[in-house]
C-alpha cells in the first residue's frame, strides 16, 4: 500500500508542477545495444477529491495511448470484506494524456474522505479501441516487458495496470 500511495504523490506532483518536471517514459536497453527495443514504462497516477457525500471527482494523467479506456471505483478500504461506493465508471485518456471522471455513490450510501479509489487500465476488459490493442498488445504482454512496474498486475500472458490512491478533500 505504501508503494501505491507513493506512486500516487509522486504523479500528484507531476500534475501540479509540470512545467518544471520532466518524465522520461522511454528507456534505454539494459544491454546498451540501440537495435534492441527501448522498455516502455506506462503509468496511471490520479487524484480523488471529495467533492460532496455523494460526488468524488477523480483527475488523472496517464501515458496509455488516446483513448484507453479506464474503470475507476470508490471502495471502502482494500482487502476482504470491502465494498464498493460507486458503480463501475468509465473514463477514456485524451489526446493529452489528461483524463476526468465524476463519480457518484450507490443509493443509500455517503462518500467520505481516506476512502479508496482504484483506477484500472486491462486490455481485455473493457473493450478497447483497436487502436490502443496495437500499442499494449491483446492481453496486456506490451505493459508488461519485464518492467519493474509496481502499477502493473499479472505477467506477460495477461497484464493489467493498475493506480489506488486515497480519497480527499
């Protein structure tokens, strides 16, 4: 959960200051040869604000290609026995890599802060434009690529990217 969190500040910062931060999203092969394939590093960071107890808006960014479709929810903490708050909500990444979504709770329920929100990136589920399939491969094996990765689920017969971070006010 740490690692998460962290994750979550660090790309917090990056949307707060990014004129004056820079973030590589290619890097070189680790065997120096330039033929080989540079690893691509692909992340999901967002914010979650209380907006009322029934509104949650999340802002993210994310170096997904245009169009990836993303499936946030609200959960009450992580683990057994949690439960989430909001229905299944769908958010696509824009052209600028920036995405927003506006989550409402289930009837009978309140959001409140230090809640959990994950925002889920799977190339199977929900269907992606092709156009995005291209780029991270039909299950996912293109997240992946040996990747050190702490947002990415799975292995390379079947990856997801996944970002948790906390709701505030």
């Amino acid at each position: 959960m740490r690692g998460m969190l962290n994750m979550s500040l660090i790309g917090t910062l990056l949307l707060a200051y990014p004129l004056a931060t820079s973030v590589s999203v290619r890097g070189r092969s680790s065997t120096g040869d330039p033929e080989k394939r540079p690893v691509f590093r692909y992340y999901i960071t967002t914010e979650a604000m209380l907006a009322s107890p029934v509104l949650v808006t999340v802002h993210g960014a994310s170096n997904l290609p245009p169009g990836a479709v993303l499936v946030v929810h609200i959960s009450d903490y992580i683990g057994e026995g949690s439960r989430y708050f909001s229905d299944e909500t769908r958010v696509a990444v824009g052209e600028d890599g920036l995405f927003k979504a506006y989550i409402s709770v289930k009837k009978g329920l309140e959001f409140r802060t230090n809640m959990v929100c994950d925002v889920v990136f799977g190339p199977t589920y929900p269907p992606q434009p092709a156009r995005v399939i291209k780029v991270v491969g039909a299950n996912g094996e293109n997240l992946w690529l040996n990747s050190p990765n702490p947002q990415i689920q799975g292995n390379e017969k079947g990856a997801m990217l996944v970002d948790c971070t906390v709701v505030r006010e």
